[in-house]
C-alpha cells in the first residue's frame, strides 16, 4: 500500500467554478451525470489531469462536449484537456444497494444516502476527490421516493425530481444526497440578523416521536453559536437526516447534516441520560462545523484537527454551559485517559496533525480529535479568553472560504498577540503524553516554598527524541487548615526543568496542581494519602478535588491487586464524607462514587513497570466496590430514595445527576445483596436511564435472566434499544463465559453484521469486558479475530477502527501477548485484506 506524506501536498492544477450533477437512482444501476467547468490553477505547477473514481463504471466522457477516451485505472482516470477553461462531462453508473462499505452512495433500510468523508465522492463520480479544491455545486435527484434531499437550498420539485443548490463553495467530502420516504419533525429558527431558518430532522416513519429533543438541541447550538462566537447559519433551511447503517457518529454535510440514528433519536423510554447528553453534544458538534470545517474547510486531511479539535473544543464549552462545568470537564478526561493516552502510549501513537498516513480513515482519531481539543483548550488559557476570542474572529474573517492549515491556525493567535507560538506548535508534530514530574520544596525559616517541574516525553514510534512543549500548568495553594491562600494561576512550563518560588508564607502550604486538568500531561507528584483526602476534602477546584478521591481510589485498587492489601479505609471515609455533602450536586457525587475501569487500572498498572493481570484486576474492582457498599451501608437507602428527581422526566443536568447518583446507590445496594430497589425500579421505571441501570445490577449479581428476556420481549422492534441489549450482556458477561456469550449474541437473530451499530453494540462490548476478552484461553481474542476477518471484506473502516481493541497487547504477560500476536498475524494473513485493516494491524504489530 502507499504512504501519502504531508511534505509531498502540492496544489492541484485546475480550478473548479461549478458542479452540476444529475442522480437517476435506482438499486443497483445508478446513474451519475456530471458537468463540471474546470479552468487551470495558476498556482500549480503539474498540471496532470487526474480525476478520482472508485468502483465507478464509465458510461462517457466528454471535454467541451467531445466525446474523450480517458485511461481508467481502479483509482480513478487521466484525461488530455487544454490548457485553458474547459467542460469535463461524465455519466457514470454505481450500485448503491452493494455498497455494505456504506462510503459513498448506499442504501439503509431502503433510503439513498451518502458518506463521503474523507475520500468516498470518488464512489459517486470522477472528481479532484481532495478538500482544497472547492465548488459551487447544483444537483437534480431523479427517483420515485417521497423525499429527495441534498445540500444547500431547495430549487425546483415536482413528480420524480427536486433540484438542489448550495451557494457555498465546499470540497466533495460535504457533498450530500438522501432519497427515502421519510417524514420530517419541522423546526423555525429566526439569525440574529433576522433570517428565517426552515429546520427539519427527516427520519422514518414510526420515529417521528423522537425528534423534538435533538430540534430543541439544534435551537440551542444555533443560538449558542451566535452568542459566544458570533457565527450566524447562512442558507434558507438546515436538515438533518437519522440513517441506520452508518459507520460514524454524524457528518456535518453542507445543510444537509446525516447522523447516525443512535446519535439524534431521542426518547424518554428509549434513551439514557448519556444518550440524550450525547445527542446534545453530537448536534451541536456537527451545527458547528458549518463554520469550523465548512466555510473555513482543511487544505489537505493532513490538517483534520484543524475542524476537529476546534469542534470538539466548541462542543465541550456547548455541553459545559447548557449542563454543568465541572462534571463535563471530568467526564472529557476521564475519556481522553480512557481512549485517547492508550493510543498516544502504544504502536497507533501518532501527532495531532500526523505526517503520513496509507488510509485516511485511520486518522480520526481520539488523539485527533480530543487531543486536539486539548491543544486549544491550552492555547485559550496561554492567551486568555478575550485574546482567543479575537483571535477566533480574525480566524473567520481572514480565511472564510480558505481550505486553511495548522500554520494558518497558530498565524492569527500570533498576529492577535504579538507572541511567539513556534514552541506551542510541537503540541502538533509530538506525539506520546507528556510527563510532568513536580517535587516540593519548604524552607521554614524564610515561609518560601519552592515547586520544581520537570517534563518529559517518552519515544513513540518514528519520534525518539521528544523536545520540550509548553505546559500551562493552572495551580492554587492551599493552607494547612484548608483555606485557599493563592487562587488558581497559570505557571507557564516552557523548559524541561523549571521552578516556582512563593514566598512570605506563614505555614508549609498544599499546592493543588494542574487545576482542571489544564493540559493533557501526566502528572507526577510525591504525595501521600493523607495529602490526598486533604484535597478530597478541601481544594476548591473542582476537577482536582474528584482527581484527589480518584487517585485514592487508583491508588487503593493498585495496592490491592499488587499486595493483596484491604481496600484503603482513607479513601472509603474520604468518600463517605463526599458522597453524603449533599451541598454538593448529585452528578459530582455520582462521579466521585465511580472508581476506575479495569482497562483503566491495566493502564495504571503498565505505566508502573507492573503487568497487569486481569483476573486480579476483576476481583479487586469487585472487591472495592463492596468495601464501598459496606461502608455507605447506613446511607444508601437515603441516597436512592432522595435522589429520585421528582415530576415528570427532564434529561437535564439536575434530573440526570439526581438518577445516576441513586443508580449507584442501588447498584451498591445491590453489591450487599439488596435486589429489592433493582427489581422495582426494573418493573416500574418510566424512562430508559433507570429501566437499563436496574437490568444491569440484576445482570452483575447473577439475577438477570428473567430481565434480560423480559426486557428483549419489550424492545425487540426498536433497534437502538436492542443494541443496549446486545452490548449490555457482551460487556457484562462474567469473565469466564464472556466469549461464549458473546458468541451466542452473534448467533441470535437480531444480530447483523453488516449494521456497524449492532456489530459495535456485541463486539465492541465484548472487547471492553477488559477480564473476558483477555481471558487466559485466548478464545476472547480469537472471537474477535475471527469477526473482524469477516466483516473486513463487508466494511473495512468499522473493521479498522475495531482492530485499536488489540492495540495495548504489550502490556501484558508473555502468553496473552502470543495469543494475541498469533490473531493479528492472522488477520493479517487473510488474503484481500483491506487497506484499512492491514494498516492498522501493521502498525498495532509495530
Ligand atoms: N467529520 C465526520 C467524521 C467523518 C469520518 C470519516 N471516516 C464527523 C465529525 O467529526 O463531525
Ligand atoms: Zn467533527
């Protein structure tokens, strides 16, 4: 396969200034017409013709109306044009209903619709498949569906046909098109300067019920944009399109957004508090892109955190204003330590602006993506937030209708600051997680006390030598009676040895470090427990307060595990005293009653030189979670009963928090043996959030058959609800039965390959069943294997993306780690192997 290099881009040498396509749909014989005036780039110097086009069928080609015989080759075509403008004109036929890869033009559930991020238009015709070159397109749709949508505004329609036109230049991959009988839930938003919106959420008929949370979500994001970045929505009318074959998320296509349905349907019995909160967040997400990743698009994919991170950062500051501050902070690093510091620690590490890729699809990554929001959360901080927001205007007017770079990011922070951000930008060329490693120094005679900070990265692959980055280090000082002395500041750590000095201080002080986790670094402190549920009890910064009771917990689960010691009764009283203020909100306390996940301790245990072994890891998080049960004994029955937020249903902040702090009573009531609260609540529960919380407790005590049929007889018609059921037996099954529950699940008849979101929902659960799936047999990772050799040929990028569950192999022992070798050497064997896959198996191996 070939390397695509950042140090190779050259700009393409024509230019587009229109696109017009025609779509007669049909199954399997599609036909595409396209009419595409292209003059040459001045500022190219190859001028080699080159069109995209994959699993394309050439019916014709024309230049200025000529009939032309191009050279075909399965990547796309090269033709002789003249070197002034001319008319490319194309006919090509494709077969949507094929088309399982669902990249391109495909068929869900018997709707048309389309993926073309990153490189799938070049499924749908022969195009410059590359974001930089950017069109005006009009598309006429030809089929017997009720509905024919596709990007910009409505033209012409009647019986058959409707005409579409987006006014705004964009790049192939935010082209867009679905066909379908589907019904609309009709929405109105009125821009801050008066334009009237037509907004609409198309779904199929019988999930028209679940489309007013996700409009009301819409609302807020467009609102929001305008008020904190002054973005206003620039076309007549904005779709959003529920499709259930998808291998994503979303995708932010030019007024024509297409999700994912798990991502947009919502319902007070279908969903979960997480769901509706990941709704929220995945609508507002893509709404932003219409500014950050549409109008000011990527030069090449090279720069994809330009629009993702900078999405992500303006969807976490969304989720943090609509819902709670800290808790989503918490939330976000509790994920980018689960997901995104394994890749960055392991073979897949790779930059946050990569350097080479073979399969671009690889690349939307948790480093990508968080930790490039993670990048510009500290950039904000570094400039402060009046600086950040000029900046960001200038940023829109300086390159609306650009395909822009990270130089061109880092140029108007530059410009607006006057300051040098050259050492900033190694947060773009480094990989691996740096090391921030504090010691403390007190002289008492003279009140100073001294912090001395060392950072370091370790090597990660293709990049031995690490540089030091700049770390804004957010701290505040405490003193020994809890009060906060010096409030949060920013320590800005520019060396690989730097030092703090404070001085005139009365008593030896606390220092409460890297406050709100204000950069993405491990942080290395000599602190004892004692320290630690000081800070659990005092710190006035939020996010260290949780860090404090979690590395208590880390710490306690560790001890177990490596010493067989009893859980640490400093971290049980600590939390006590937590999770019965009830001045503090109840999603805090929830998040404080949470400890950390197996494959988080596995983690943990790696990063000390210790080899995880999973059994011990299982048996000790069970055991903690007992000590805890037993030592809130007295108060967990209060905490259920006051924590049932009162009237009807809202998946708010308050509601949600209320409901995940009394789930974690019950499920801790559950751990003593109390199944009472878990089999009402069950029997009883009105919304999804409890009915689930209270199967799963019934599963994790052994006393879930009946439920788990009971609940299979109520969803079996409503699809998303039947994923929870096939990922909540997966991910729960005890360790020793996990794969062959897992491959039952495969069996049933509910189970389909081919829908990613069911096949995520069974496997993708089963690889997070950190015990189960690394079961001392191996037949964990051979189920696996053996599902991803037959999906690859189905959909390589699901297939791809699932491989990453292998990607921490080297951390454990010697047998597990040839076990697993054994199954990446085979799915590496398997003759045909996608692009995808093979390069993702290629690097996992190293
Ligand atoms: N931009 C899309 C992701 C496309 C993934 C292509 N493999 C969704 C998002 O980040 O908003
Ligand atoms: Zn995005």
């Amino acid at each position: 396969p070939q390397t695509i290099y950042l140090k190779d881009y050259t700009p393409f040498g024509y230019l587009i200034d229109s696109v017009h396509l025609t779509f007669k749909l049909h199954p399997t014989t599609t036909r595409v017409l396209s009419r595409i005036a292209f003059r040459p780039n001045p500022d190219a110097t190859d001028k080699t013709f080159f069109l995209h086009g994959e699993q394309l069928t050439l019916i014709s080609a024309k230049i200025d109306g000529a009939e032309i015989t191009p050279e075909v080759t399965d990547e796309g075509l090269i033709a002789n044009v003249p070197d002034a403008p001319f008319v490319w004109e194309a006919e090509v036929e494709i077969s949507p209903s094929t088309n399982t890869a669902l990249e391109g033009l495909y068929m869900s559930n018997g709707m048309y619709c389309t993926q073309c991020e990153a490189e799938g238009f070049r499924k749908i015709t022969y195009y410059p498949d590359r974001p930089d070159v950017m069109a005006t397109f009009d598309v006429r749709i030809e089929g017997d569906e009720k509905v024919l949508l596709s990007n910009g505004n409505p033209g012409a329609s009647g019986d058959g046909f409707a005409e579409w036109s987006d006014p705004w230049k964009k790049p192939a991959y935010l082209f867009a098109l679905v066909a379908g009988d589907l019904v609309n839930h009709p929405g109105q938003f009125t821009t801050k300067s008066g334009k009237d919106v037509e907004l609409n959420i198309w779904v199929r008929p019988g999930d028209d019920g679940k489309c007013a949370f996700g409009m009301q979500a819409l609302k807020d994001s467009m609102k929001w944009d305008e008020d904190v970045y002054g973005r206003e929505y620039d076309l007549d009318i904005f779709n959003i399109v529920a499709v259930d074959d998808f291998n994503m998320g979303a995708m932010e296509n030019k007024g024509l957004n297409i999700f994912n349905s798990s991502c947009v349907l919502a319902s007070q019995a279908t969903s979960t508090d997480a769901d509706f909160e990941r709704i929220e967040a995945i609508i507002a997400h893509e709404y932003f892109h219409n500014w950050t990743g549409n109008r000011i698009t990527c030069r090449d994919w090279f720069q994809l955190c330009l629009k993702e991170g900078l999405t992500v950062f303006r969807d976490a500051q969304f989720t943090a204003d609509m819902r709670s501050e800290p808790v989503k902070r918490i939330d976000d690093v509790i994920a980018l330590r689960a997901r995104q510091f394994p890749e960055d620690q392991g073979p897949l590490s790779h930059p946050v602006r990569p350097e080479e890729f073979q399969e671009i699809n690889n690349f939307y990554t948790a480093t990508v993506y968080e930790k490039g929001a993670e990048v510009i959360g500290m950039l904000k901080t570094l400039v402060g937030d009046e600086a950040y927001y000029q900046a960001l205007d200038l940023y829109f007017e300086r390159h609306d209708g650009d395909a822009a770079t990270i130089e061109d990011w880092i140029k108007v922070f530059e410009d607006c600051t006057g300051r040098d951000l050259t050492q900033f930008k190694r947060w773009y060329s480094q990989s691996g997680t740096p090391k921030v490693s504090v010691r403390e120094e007190w002289q008492a005679e003279s009140g100073t006390f001294t912090l001395h900070f060392s950072q370091s990265t370790a090597p990660t692959p293709g990049q031995d030598v690490k540089d030091p980055r700049v770390i804004p280090i957010a701290l505040g000082l405490l003193n020994p009676n809890g009060d906060e002395t010096h409030p949060t500041r920013i320590f800005e750590m520019m060396e690989a040895e730097q030092s703090l000095t404070f001085t005139g201080l009365g008593a030896r002080p606390i220092p409460s470090i890297l406050r709100g986790f204000s950069a993405p670094v491990m942080l290395e402190q000599d602190i004892d427990n004692a320290r630690r549920a000081f800070l659990l009890a005092h710190d006035t910064d939020e996010f260290n307060r949780w860090e404090a009771g979690r590395d208590l917990a880390r710490d306690s689960l560790i001890n177990m595990i490596l010493k067989d010691a009893a859980p640490d009764p400093a971290y049980l009283d600590g939390l006590k005293r937590v999770v019965t203020d009830t001045s503090l909100d109840a999603a805090y306390r929830a998040l404080m009653l949470a400890q950390p996940t197996e494959t988080e301790l596995a983690g943990a245990l790696a990063a000390l030189g210790e080899t995880p072994d999973p059994d011990k890891i299982y048996a000790a998080t069970k055991a903690l979670s007992k000590a805890k049960a037993g030592i809130l004994a007295d108060d967990l029955h209060a905490l259920y009963s006051d924590n049932q937020p009162q009237g009807p249903y809202t998946p708010d902040a308050e509601g949600s928090g209320k409901r995940a702090l009394a789930n974690m009573a019950m499920a801790l009531l559950g751990r003593l043996g109390q199944l009472d609260p878990a089999k009402a609540q069950f029997a009883t529960a009105d919304n999804m959030t409890q009915q689930i919380a209270a199967l799963a407790t019934l599963v994790r005590e052994g006393a879930g058959t009946e439920a788990v049929q009971d609940f299979y007889d109520q969803w079996k018609s409503d699809r998303l609800v039947i994923d929870k059921w096939f990922g909540l037996q997966a991910g729960m099954a005890d360790p020793d039965q996990a794969a062959e529950v897992a491959k039952a699940l495969t069996q049933h008849a509910d189970f389909d390959m081919k829908n990613p979101n069911r096949f995520r929902a069974t496997l993708g659960a089963f690889a997070g069943n950190h015990a189960g799936f690394h079961h001392a047999t191996g037949a964990g990772y051979k189920l696996l294997a053996d599902w991803l050799i037959k999906l690859d040929p189905v959909n390589p990028q699901t297939t791809a993306r699932m491989c990453t569950a292998f990607q921490t192999w080297k951390r454990y022992d010697s047998q597990r780690q040839s076990l697993i070798r054994a199954e990446l050497e085979r799915i590496l064997a398997t003759e045909g192997l996608s692009r995808d896959t093979h390069e993702m198996v290629t690097r996992i191996l190293g």
